[in-house]
C-alpha cells in the first residue's frame, strides 16, 4: 500500500476540518487517512527510503544540523521513513533561504546567537536572536519534582507496551490517566452521532494538552515548591542572560503535557494575537528529550 507523505502532514488538518463539519464525507476522509498512516507506522520502510532519509540526514548535516545524522537510528517504519524526509527537507530550505539571507545582509532575519552568554548587556536586536542556553539541572531540578508530582502515575500501570524505559516522563502516555485521554486517534473512533453532538468538547480534548495530568501538576501538594524553584530560576538564571537586574515575568509559567495522538496548542500563531506585549521573551524549557516531531516549531 502505497502511501503519500501528504496524508502524514494533513492528517491534524484534516481533524480539524473533521470538527468543523462532521459531515459523512470529511468523517470518511479522516478515517482513510488515519487508516493509511496506521498502516504506514506498521509496515517496515524499505532500503530506498532508508537510502533517501540518509542522503537528506547528510544534507542536512553539511548545512550544519547536529539532530539529523543521529534521529535516524528512529526510523524504522514507512510513516517514520516519510515523516523524516518531509520534516528534514522543510529544515534544508529554511536553513538555505536563511544562508541566502545572510549573504544579502538582511538583519530581520533571526540567527542562532553564537554566544549566549555576552558580557555586556545584550542588545535588542541580540535578544530577538533564538538561541540553546544550558542552565545547570541540578541546581534547579524541575524533572525531579515533576517525578515525584506524577510518581504514582509515571511509575507504573501502563495499559499499553513501549515508551522510553530510562525516562518515566517520557511514559505517562501509557500510564492508566494517558491512557484514558482523548487524541485524536481515539476521537475518531467514536460514534458518528457522538462526532456531530459534542465537536467542540472533542476539539479542547485534543488541543490543549493532557488536561488530567496539568490538573494533577496544578492540585499537588508540591505544586508550591515547584513555583519557588521557577522564582529562584527566573532570579538567578533568566534575569542574567538578560542583562537584567529587575524585570517583569509571567507570574505562572505554563506547563503543559502533550501526548502522543494530541494536536499542537491550537494553529500557528504569534503571542500577540494573546494579548502578549511585543517586548517579551519566550524560553522554553523541555524536561523531556526534544527530537524530531517531539519537539516544538519555531
């Protein structure tokens, strides 16, 4: 069975149509091309596509990717295989037109900042940059507390095989609570009349995250030191790399737990169209590994 990239890349898009109009034919549709990419994450890829995702991981490597060469030790089915290909073939055209940028001298253009740490204050348009900063994990454990918030949930329990055997952060997915969640996958399988009555419930189900498990980090009796150690970060790490002694901050960070079969936090958007200021600054701040379509979109 042959199967396109595309029906990997529309696949949420087509959710979405899906509630906006539970019609017959957008459920049909949705149901095919959900049924194609779970035969696709079963079926093996083939030498050509292993051949082809190497040859694009090396591009993409020359062009400067540390990511690339190593996420292909994943891919090991046809969705894999066309996933990775579509996603890093995304990456070599951005990071050209950038490289073209660079040589045309157009400032607008954001660039990794090659020094994260300027021993002067940082200019506004340094600050605009993106940029990886490391900030040390001992000194502000936030995957430790988070353990001992989701302990009960992430140690054990699991209705479902696999996950990462090293990282329980990496497994609530398959405890009992993110087993019980809604993603789209499961969505779909609901009755049509089920489809038509409640789209916009099953929307917020699968737009925002793993609601049980934010409540569970919001109600926990350890949710007040957690906020103690994000006052001591943003102090003692965040203000610094801003050249900052004083600053205004988001006064709650948010937190939020995507699960596999969830869709991203609502379209592409810019934090403005949120009532943000257009002055802020946005660090995020991963706790657990970020890679491939694990990760977030900038």
């Amino acid at each position: 069975m042959a199967v396109e990239v595309a029906d990997f890349t529309i696949l949420p898009r087509a959710f979405r149509a899906l509630l906006k109009d539970p019609s017959d034919q957008a459920i049909d549709e949705f149901e095919r091309l959900l049924g194609a990419f779970a035969h696709a994450s079963r079926e093996p890829c083939t030498e050509d596509q292993r051949l082809e995702c190497g040859r694009v991981a090396a591009e993409a490597a020359a062009l400067g990717s540390t990511l690339a060469v190593p996420s292909l030790r994943r891919v090991a089915t046809v969705a894999q295989a066309t996933s990775f290909i579509a996603r890093w073939i995304r990456w070599i055209r951005a990071r050209e037109a950038l490289r073209r940028a660079e040589l045309n001298m157009d400032s607008t253009v954001p660039q990794i900042n090659p020094n994260p740490f300027p021993l002067a204050p940082p200019t506004w348009e340094a600050l605009l940059r993106p940029a990886y900063l490391p900030y040390d994990t001992r000194r502000f454990d936030f995957r430790g507390l988070l353990l001992r918030i989701f302990e009960d949930g992430a140690s054990g329990g699991g209705c479902c095989d696999g996950g990462s055997a090293d990282d329980p952060l990496a497994r609530l997915h398959l405890t009992p609570t993110g087993c019980r969640e809604r993603g789209y996958a499961r969505v779909s399988a609901l009755p049509r009349e089920e489809l038509r009555r409640k789209p916009c419930p099953l929307d917020e189900a699968t737009r925002y995250g793993c609601g049980s498990l934010n409540r569970t980090f919001k109600n926990s009796p350890l949710h007040g030191e957690f906020m103690a150690l994000y006052r001591e970060f943003i102090r003692e790490w965040v203000a610094p790399q801003l050249g900052a002694k004083e600053l205004l901050y988001q006064s709650r960070p948010i937190f939020r737990v995507l699960l596999p079969d969830h869709l991203a936090v609502g379209p592409r958007h810019r934090d403005a169209t949120y009532h943000a200021q257009p002055n802020e600054i946005n660090f995020w701040v991963p706790f657990t590994d970020a890679y491939d379509t694990n990760s977030l979109q900038v």
